[in-house]
C-alpha cells in the first residue's frame, strides 16, 4: 500500500466513527470489499413498491402508499429484455411491492416467456393475484409454457399468529387460500419464509413440512428449492463491514454474490425512464444506481450498505434462491 493511501485510510478512520460512510474504506480505515460484475444470470424487474399490505419488516419498504418506485409497463421493459438475451441471462424475475397489482403484470410476464426466459414472480399469493382477470391469465400461461413460469410465495411462518403479526390479522388464512390454488392448478410453486423468531432453520423446516403435509402439498420443506429462508436486515443493527480481506476468512467466492450476477430495473417516481440497480433489496440509494442500460450496469458493485453484510455476504442469502 503506498504510503498516502494509507494516511488517506488512518485519516478517515479518526474523522469517522461511522461505519458504511466512504465508498472505498471501511470505518477502521480497510479496502471496502468490492464486487466485479462477473455474469448475467438473472434480470430482476420492481413492478412498482405499491402493495396489498404494509409488512412490519420489509426490505424495500412497500405498502399500500408507497409509490416512490411506480409501475413498470410492458414498452419499457422490452429493450431490457433484448440486451439480457443478448447478455445470456435465463432468468426474468419480477417482485415489488405487489407485483399483482402492475395491471401490466401478465403482458410483462408473457413478454419474458415469449423471449425464452424462465420467469419468477414473488406473491404474497392474497387478493391482486386471485382476482379473476389474473388467475385466467395465468392459467393461460401455465398452459403456454408451462413449468418456465414460476411462483415463489411469501410465508413468513408456518403459524397463523406470526405470519400475522408481520403482514396484518387474517393475512395467513387468505394467503394459504392462493398458495392452494397455484398448487392445485397445477403452477410450479416455492414458498420463501423469514427468521424473525429465533428457531433454528431445523424447527422452521418441521414446522412447513407439517403445514405442507396438512394441506396436501407437494413440496419438501427440507428442499432449498423449495422453501428458503430470508435473514432479517435491520438497518440500525450493528453489523460489520465487509473488507477485502473477508472473502479470505469467510471463504466466500464473490462470484457468488448476488450483485456479480443480477441486476434489477426500476422507474422511479417523476423518472421519465427506468434505471438499473446493482441490489434487489437497496432500491433507494443512488449509490447502487448504476446505469440506465444493462450494458452501462455491467461494472464493480462497491458493498458500502448495511444490507450487503447482513444479506448477502455474512447471510448467505440470494433473492434468485
């Protein structure tokens, strides 16, 4: 290290206890971890954060007055669409917010399908999907494409009174009800739960293997592929930040971090046209705003935010599965 580089790092490390602050050294004055953009596997598309319900923790803040990310449409996603193909991605996934609630959620869903993709929609599986005009458009595309489209079901736990309490009275019986009719309709389905309550990962996968088993359903709770666990990220807890030196002591490949692989679009609010982000879950940060085509996001990802430790790195965690 030359030597003004590190009377940079020493200097900044006594002018700011804070942690997450400069893009490139740590609060004790470390070379911040860095993520190279290594391949496109998945393009993530935020439908818009408006949501049926308003979550106690949700990672990107949605709910019923959100509308900081508004809906995306069918026209602007398709140029996207183009250069992922052409960048070799095999995935298109859709979250929010809602996504149901997009009134363009079909036509965009139809659009990845018809250009080969395999297409993940994260659902709470509650009243925007089981409207009438959404379930028939489904059933259209299951018999179109079959198992490419895919459903991943928000549960938080497999008790009634817990999944509740994050999502609001009666939340877990009406979604339960669009969980059953995906699986009886015949939809390739996965549900996705949260560790909020301390169990080990042993008693969560008991629990959802009991639910599975009481409503008849074909899923292996002992299956990553079909239930994940999501970490919990809150922002005020204290979690350390991720050096260059980490990916030694921890063992992990960055390669296998969720920003060397995926990037999501997004339009904001009063934005005339989308952008791209380096991060699903850190959609309010310029900073991980990196360009406004998929070509122009294909560079480093700097892990200056609490979630890129908590989820990513130190979690284990990626929102593909």
């Amino acid at each position: 290290m030359a030597d003004g580089e590190a009377a940079a790092r020493a200097q900044f490390s006594a002018a700011a206890p804070g942690k997450f602050q400069h893009p490139d050294i740590t609060a004790d004055g470390a070379a911040r971890a860095v993520v190279a953009f290594d391949r496109l596997e998945t393009l993530w598309v935020n439908t818009g954060t408006l949501c049926n319900v308003e979550c106690t923790h949700c990672y990107i803040k949605s709910s019923p007055s959100n509308d900081r990310l508004v809906y995306l449409t069918a026209d602007e996603l398709a140029p996207f669409l183009v250069e992922a193909r052409a960048m070799g991605a095999r995935t298109v996934g859709f979250t929010g917010g809602e996504p149901f609630m997009n009134p363009q959620m079909l036509a965009m869903a139809t659009a990845a399908l018809s250009h080969g993709f395999e297409v993940l929609i994260l659902t709470n599986a509650m009243r925007p999907m089981m409207r009438e005009q959404m379930k028939a458009g489904l059933i259209a595309l299951r018999d179109d494409y079959g198992a490419r489209l895919k459903l991943r079901v928000s549960l938080d736990h497999f008790l009634p009174a817990r999944h509740d309490h994050e999502r609001g009275a009666g939340s877990f019986d009406v979604g339960m009800d669009g969980l059953c009719w995906l699986a009886e309709n015949g939809f390739s389905i996965s549900l996705a739960g949260r560790t909020l309550w301390g169990e080990s990962e042993g008693e969560m996968r008991a629990g959802f293997a009991s639910l599975f088993q009481a409503h008849g359903l074909n899923l292996d709770a002992n299956n990553p592929a079909d239930l994940i666990f999501f970490p919990e990220m809150d922002e005020a807890a204290p979690v350390p930040e991720i050096t260059t030196a980490c990916w030694d002591v921890l063992g992990r490949d960055p390669r296998q971090i969720m920003c060397a692989s995926a990037r999501m679009i997004v339009k904001r609010k009063g934005a005339r046209a989308p952008v791209v982000l380096a991060c699903t879950l850190i959609a309010y940060d310029a900073a991980f705003e990196v360009g406004a085509s998929l070509d122009e996001a294909a560079r480093p990802v700097k892990l200056n935010h609490p979630h890129c430790a908590k989820f990513c790195v130190l979690g284990g965690a990626s929102c593909s599965g």
